[in-house]
C-alpha cells in the first residue's frame, strides 16, 4: 500500500472517531479556559444594585437567576414586559427549573448602579450607553452581545477599563411579556477585552457564577470570533421559522450550516484571527470539521445540537427577534463574516446569501420553504 493511501486511511479511522465519540455528551467539553477562583477577593457588600439593561431572552433569564441567588436586581426593558412583571412576577421555566422572580423592572434607569449587565442587541448598544450614560459612569459594564463588535462600540462611549465582555453560551427564549424560558443554562465566557485580567474581573466572575456557571479567559475577543462561527447557523431558523433540531434533520440545510461555518473559518484564518475554544465547542474541532467530508461534518453538527435538545424548543436568537417583530442581528453575526471577506478579498457567497435572505423575511414577514431555500442557492 502506498504512503498516501496509508494516510487517507488513517484520517478516515479519525474521522470514524470523531464521529462515533460525538454522540456521547462529553465530547464537546474543553478544559482550555480556567474556571474562577473561589471568590476570595469578592468585596460582596460592594455589590449592592445590579442593572440589566435591555432584559430580553437572556437578560430576563440573567436577572431572574442572578435575584434567586440573593443579588438586588432591576430589569430595563419594555412596557408590556414590566407591567406583567410587576403583576405577577418573572415566570422562568426550563432548563433552570420553574419559579416565578419578584423582581424590580423599569423603563428606564434612573439611578447609578453598583454593576450593569448590557444584555440589548448589538444595534441598540450606542443608543442605549448614551441614554445611560451619565448613570454610568466609572461603573462596571458587562457587555452581553453576539457578534464582535459590542465592546468597541462601548469603549467610544464609556472608559476602557470600565468594560467586561462575557460570551454566553446559555439558550433563552422570551416570546410572551412577563415570561423566560431557559432552554439550556449553559455558561458563561468572561474576559477584559481592553486589558488583562483582574481582581474586579475574578470578583464580578464568582457573582455571575452564583446563577451561571462562568469561566474567566484572557482571550475573550478569540472567543467571541468562535462563537460568531458557531452562530452562522443562526440565519436558518430565521427564514424557515424551524427549531434547530428540525434545520439538522434535513440534509440540505445541514449541509448549508456546515458550509457557512467553513466560509467564515477561511475569513477567519485569513485575517490571523486567533480563536479561543469555548467549554462546549473547541477550535481544534471545529478546524477539523472544516476539511472533512460535508456529510461527516454535519453529523457532528447534528450530534451537537442533539445534545442541546430538551423539551423546549431552540428557536435561535434571530428568529425570536422576528417572532416579535424586532430587528435582527444577522448584520453582525453572518453580516460580519461578508464584511471580513471584503477587508481580506474573500468571498463570502453563503453568508452573503443568508443575510439577504433573513432581510427579506424581516421585510415581508414570510419565511421560505426548503426548496425555496435550494432555489435561492442555486442563483
């Protein structure tokens, strides 16, 4: 046998491997972050007031976790959610068990917070940090957006050592005022995106901690870009209006998930980004999904998501935003791989599609069926 078949056939034994260990639900786990410390410099007295501004999906379920722990917490969000809130509680359900929060919600922030947690969408940082922006002053900011982009935009508003940046891993769904699902509690990534780790970093880490598992990095920019490329996939349960357990059933769209994963890995690489594994995906898996066979590639995939399935449904961020009305973020998760792809002269013609694709269902309020979705492909 010769020295190139050898070598195929052991990739091939590799790739068998990988994928019959991918079932098991370890897999995924990686030890490349550190976990906190025990808190022993936590000043807790000093935390007396937390904000969550823009209490959505996962700043409901953040908030309502963070007051079972004892911590005083007030929701900024919208009318018709604060007013169910103040009659009948924060319902959570899910994965986090059923309770209902007594919590503190207002329009509004009227008051200077011991720490805010900044849980709107991308598109609403800058109007929101300068709306806030005198409350907020030399306090600690947690960023809690997808993408990329959230810290800079803070960082032209607010001092850089005001801003932690934490990767969420956790799965919500709010789609009816009053009430939060936690599909999956997940964890957190919390890092210093403008400077080394800390004891102001350890401390607002351990009280995160006490409602989510959370883990400190001092790569916490790698981790946003990994997450972004998991979150590619994010764009198919937007234009079809399926969970993610029904996109990885079919094959086609499986196959378009693994396709605008790989698309925003080649950008990725070709701009020397330098990754950073999250706890439930690596970038050594990852990278070898990207060159294996389609097919093997999204059996991984699917296996991932099999993991993540409960007997709630994952709909994805992008199309709750949809379910009820609001814009999307698609321009900052797959948008952000396009404009990567023109800085570097790397076409991006999945990503391209796919952001155009979930524009028109925001514009029309129609999702696509599968063949509608082949036939856009095939332009």
């Amino acid at each position: 046998m010769s020295g190139r078949a050898k070598q195929f056939l052991s990739k091939l034994d590799a790739m068998r491997a990988v994928v019959a260990m991918s079932n098991h639900p370890t897999f995924f786990a990686t030890g490349a972050l550190k976990i906190t410390g025990k808190g022993e410099m936590l000043k807790e007295h000093a935390i007396r007031r937390i904000a969550v501004i823009g209490a959505g999906a996962v700043g409901s379920a953040l908030g309502a976790l963070l007051h079972r722990t004892g911590q005083r917490i007030v929701l900024i969000a919208r009318p018709a959610h604060i007013d169910a809130i103040r009659q009948d509680g924060l319902r959570v359900d899910g994965d986090t068990g059923n309770f209902i929060a007594p919590i503190e919600a207002t329009e509004t922030l009227d008051f200077r917070p011991d720490l805010a947690l900044l849980t709107v969408k991308t598109q609403d940082v800058i109007g929101a940090v300068k709306a806030y922006h005198d409350f907020l002053n030399d306090v600690p900011v947690v960023t809690f957006q997808n993408g990329v982009h959230s810290d800079e935009l803070v960082a032209s508003l607010l001092s850089r050592e005001q801003i932690l940046s934490a990767v969420v891993l956790m799965h919500a769904t709010y789609l009816l005022p009053g009430k939060v699902t936690v599909v999956y509690q997940g964890k957190l990534i919390l890092g210093r995106p403008f400077g080394p780790r800390d004891s102001k970093l350890e401390d607002i880490a351990h009280i995160l901690n006490q409602a989510v598992p959370t883990r400190v990095t001092d790569n916490v920019q790698g981790a946003h870009w990994l997450k972004l490329v998991v979150n590619l996939n994010n764009a198919l349960p937007a234009i079809t209006n399926h969970t993610m357990s029904q996109v990885y059933a079919n094959v086609f769209l499986r196959d378009i998930a693994v396709g605008l994963m790989r698309e925003g890995l080649r950008v990725i690489n070709r701009a020397n980004i330098r990754l950073e594994s999250l706890p439930d995906v690596s970038v050594g898996l990852t990278r070898l999904m990207s060159w294996m066979p389609s097919g093997i590639a999204g059996r991984i995939a699917a296996a991932k998501v099999r993991a993540l399935t409960t007997v709630w449904p994952l709909w994805g961020s992008t199309l709750q935003s949809i379910q009820r009305g609001r814009p999307t973020e698609i321009d900052y998760l797959n948008g952000e791989i396009v404009e990567l792809g023109k800085r570097h002269g790397e076409a991006t013609p999945l990503n391209t599609k796919m952001v155009d694709l979930v524009h028109q269902v925001e514009r029309t309020g129609q999702f696509f069926s599968v063949e509608e979705i082949r036939q856009a492909f095939r332009k």
